[in-house]
C-alpha cells in the first residue's frame, strides 16, 4: 500500500480544495449535523498562510485539516479535520491532528487550544492529547467562532441555552496546566521587566514626529540621568514596550 505523507500544506496543494470542501460536505449530510462553512477562498488563506495541514498518498487527497485563532490569538482551535472515505481507519485523522496540534503550540505557545464537537473520534484524539472537556463558559467569547455554529442544525439549541450548552462537548487544552509548576505572576514580571529592550526604544526618541501640542506628552528618559523631552511614543515603540519601560521606570511623566 503506498504511504500517506502528512505535511504543511503551502501554494502547490491549493488546487485540492475544491475536493476537501466536497468531502467535508458530503460527511456534514453522512452524520446529519451542520458544520461550519468555508469558502473556497477562506482554505487558500489558510494554506498561504501556513495554518493549513494536507494528507496525501502519491497525488490523491487524503485528508485535511486547518487551524483558526480566537480573541487576538489567546484561542486557537485545530478545525475542519477531515479524512476521505478510502483512508479512513488508519490512524491517519490522528496524525493530521498531531500535525495541526503541534503547528498551533509551535506558533502560539501561550494560546489555549480549544475543542466544539460531537465526533467520538475527536474527542478521543483531543483527551489522548490532554484536552479537558469544560464549559462553554470557558471557550473564546470571539463572536467570529460562534458564528461557525450558525450552519448546524443544531444552532436553536445553542440559542436557547444562552450559549451555555449544546449537543457539542467543550474541550480545552490550557498550555499552563501542561507546565510542571505554576511560576508566580510576580517572577513572570521580573522576566518581562528583565527582557525588554534597552533604552532607547527601536526607532529612537521621540521618532514618531511632533504632534500637535494637545496630542503631546512630555516624557523624560532617566536611564542615563539625562533627561530628554520626547514628544510621544506612539510610533516609537510598542504600546506593551511603552508600558514595560514606565514599569521599569526609564521614564517618568511630568505632570
Ligand atoms: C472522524 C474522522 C476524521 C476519523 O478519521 P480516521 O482517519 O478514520 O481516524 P483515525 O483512524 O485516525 O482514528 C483516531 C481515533 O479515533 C477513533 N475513531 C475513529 N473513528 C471513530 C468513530 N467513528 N467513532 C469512535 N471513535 C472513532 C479511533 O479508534 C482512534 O482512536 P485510538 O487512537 O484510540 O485507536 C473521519 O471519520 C472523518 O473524516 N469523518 C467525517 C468528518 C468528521 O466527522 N470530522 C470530525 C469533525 S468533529
């Protein structure tokens, strides 16, 4: 039997997706539930961008799956996982969830991987990779996730309940819980203080150009016990920056 290779899918694997999206609705009519659905050009965003995982065996589509992030990226859920019929029972939605798994934990370590489903094969994969199932109160309040749910045929329920329950189980995978000990949030901040840059921000004070008098706030650097009037920081440097320097107190506000 020739062997199915399991890989990121990129640009050369774009003209598969009108077969992907043909299996996933077939198997939506086979297991009479909604699913939610995507466009042609939604699946080639994720290919291009690397969010996307394709089985194949020789040149024959195999299975498919793709992830999606949630509340700027605190949530991230592996979705749309889908083996062909021929390949089914071969441990292959396995891997495609393995692969999926691992690229999310790799781009977004710190995201909490998350799980809606009413598929026993899901929810088995999901527990043997240390998902837990939880309320829906626990999942991403992201309105664009829910909006997934509104092509199941189950949707009424989840409206009813205030999107408390549905026939779906909520699983939740928390990086933090996977973690041997639990750092206290008062090391994680001698860390973040500890590794941020130096003074002064990329781009130099005060880069951002003037702005006119109202907009502008007068901040004085310290670091080197010569103060210097820089006129605002937006452009300069991040907003997390800004505030790790006020933190560290490179900078004190005149008032
Ligand atoms: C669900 C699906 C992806 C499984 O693909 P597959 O390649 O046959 O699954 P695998 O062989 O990798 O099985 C993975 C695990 O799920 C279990 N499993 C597979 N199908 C199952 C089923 N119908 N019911 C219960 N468990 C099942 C397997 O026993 C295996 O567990 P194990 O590691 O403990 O042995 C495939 O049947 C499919 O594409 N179905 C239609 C789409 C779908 O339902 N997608 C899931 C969306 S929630």
């Amino acid at each position: 039997m020739e062997e199915i290779e399991v890989l990121v899918a990129d640009e050369t694997h774009e003209k598969y997706v009108d077969i992907i999206l043909d299996t996933i609705s077939e198997a939506a009519k086979v297991r009479g539930t909604g699913i939610a659905r995507r466009t042609h050009e939604y699946l080639v965003t994720k290919i291009r961008e690397a969010k996307a995982v394709i089985a194949l065996c020789g040149d024959e589509f195999a299975g498919f799956s793709y992830i999606e992030t949630w509340g700027n990226k605190q949530y991230v859920t592996t979705s749309g996982l889908i083996v062909h019929p021929k390949y089914r029972g071969r441990h292959l939605a396995k891997r495609i969830k393995d692969m999926t798994f691992s690229l999310a934990r790799t781009r977004w370590p710190k995201a909490k991987i998350f799980s809606l489903t009413s598929g026993a094969a899901v929810m088995q994969m999901n527990t043997q990779l240390g998902y837990k199932p939880v309320t829906f109160a626990e999942l991403t309040d992201d309105e664009a996730f829910w909006k997934g749910c509104e092509g199941c045929v189950n949707v009424d329920i989840l409206r009813r309940t205030g999107r408390k329950y549905c026939i779906c189980t909520g699983m939740l995978f928390d990086p933090e819980e996977h973690l041997p000990a639990k750092i206290p949030e008062s090391v994680l901040e001698r860390i973040r203080l500890l590794e941020a840059p130096p003074w002064p921000p990329p781009g130099g004070e005060g880069g951002a150009g003037l702005h006119s008098e109202d907009e502008r706030r007068t901040l004085f650097p310290v670091s080197d016990g010569r103060p210097r009037t820089i006129w605002t920081f937006e452009g300069v440097c991040s907003r997390e920056q800004e505030q790790t320097y006020r933190r560290r107190k490179d900078i004190v506000e005149i008032p």
